[in-house]
C-alpha cells in the first residue's frame, strides 16, 4: 500500500508533463503554420510590385532613383529569411518605397485613370488587408507562445524541452496606415 501513493504520484506527474509538452508542441505548431500564412501573403505583395513599377515607370520615367530603390527593397525582402525581426524590418523599407511610389503615381493624372494602374492599386490594398489579417493571427500565437513558456510552472517544462519565446511580427504602425489608406476619390 505504501508503494501505490508514490506510484500513483509519479503516474500522474508524467501525464502532467506530457499533456504540457503536447500544449507546447501543438502552439509552437500553430506558430509556425501562422508566420507560413504572413510569407504566402508577403510572396503576392513582392509579385505586384515589380507590376506596379512598370506601369508607374510608363508615365513617369526621370523617377529611376525611386524605382530603383524599390526593386532593391523588394529584393532584400524576397531575400529576407532571417527571424521576424529583420523580415519586419525589411518589410518596412520595402513598404516606404512603395508609399512613395504611390505618391509619385498621385502627380499624374493620366496614370491615376489606367485601369491596370488601378487594378494593381487595388490588388495592392486587398494584399495589405490580408498582410495585416495574417500578422494579427501570427502575433495572436506567438502571444500564446511567449504566456506557455513564461508562466509558472509550465516555464520550467518549456525551459527544460528547449521552447522559448517567439518575436512579434511588428511593422510600425504610421508606415502599414499610409499604405493601405489607398484613395480612390480623385477619380469619382
């Protein structure tokens, strides 16, 4: 009898550290599965802008520096395989660029009226909402990561198998506003 208490003690432990374990396995997981859905949508935005360049470069072609600083942004963020740190920050360059070919494309009235111009325009915004849609759900499970391998006493499991904490996929704020808030009144 005095075998069964510490038995049943050590039966039940074990069932505790796998269940753990199994929670912080399916949420790494569910990390992962989220940041491939942010990389699908980055791969449509990074196949658009080259689009965009071209048209745009078909009405206003003395812009070569601010086309040129696009594709080199848009290249380095292809590239960008590093932690969610440098991919957002990469992001962001790329993201400016961009902005500031949009708002070249303002100044010219012909340009505004094509209609590839604003199908890309509008492919644009679409591509950005689902962007944002996707880093919400991606940082909602990193959130749900970093809680697991910070709180006691699944912390010390987590230590103890090798999870840690995951980035946040943060673009600054102003940056992501500008680019989505697309108008679309000039042309009503």
């Amino acid at each position: 009898m005095s075998l069964v208490f510490p038995l049943g003690f050590l039966v039940l432990l074990l069932i505790w550290v796998v269940a753990i374990y199994n929670s912080l396995v399916k949420i790494r997981q569910m990390v992962r599965e989220s940041w491939s859905g942010i990389d699908t949508e980055l791969k449509r935005r990074y196949d658009l802008v080259p689009n965009l360049v071209e048209v745009v470069k078909g009405y206003a072609a003395h812009e070569k520096e601010l086309f040129s600083a696009v594709t080199k942004a848009r290249s380095r963020a292809v590239a960008s395989t590093g932690d969610t740190s440098s991919q957002a920050r990469d992001e962001r360059v790329l993201v400016t660029n961009v902005r500031q070919l949009l708002a070249v494309a303002e100044s010219y009235p012909d340009l505004k009226a094509s209609k590839h111009y604003l199908d890309l325009q509008e492919e644009l915004s679409n591509t950005e909402d689902r962007i944002q849609a996707a880093r919400r759900f991606f940082n909602a499970n990193v959130r749900d990561m970093n809680t697991q391998v910070e709180s006691f006493p699944t912390n010390l499991l987590a230590s103890a198998f090798g999870f840690q904490k995951e980035d946040f996929f943060e673009v600054e704020k102003a940056i992501i506003r500008e680019v989505v808030d697309i108008s679309f009144t000039d042309l009503i």
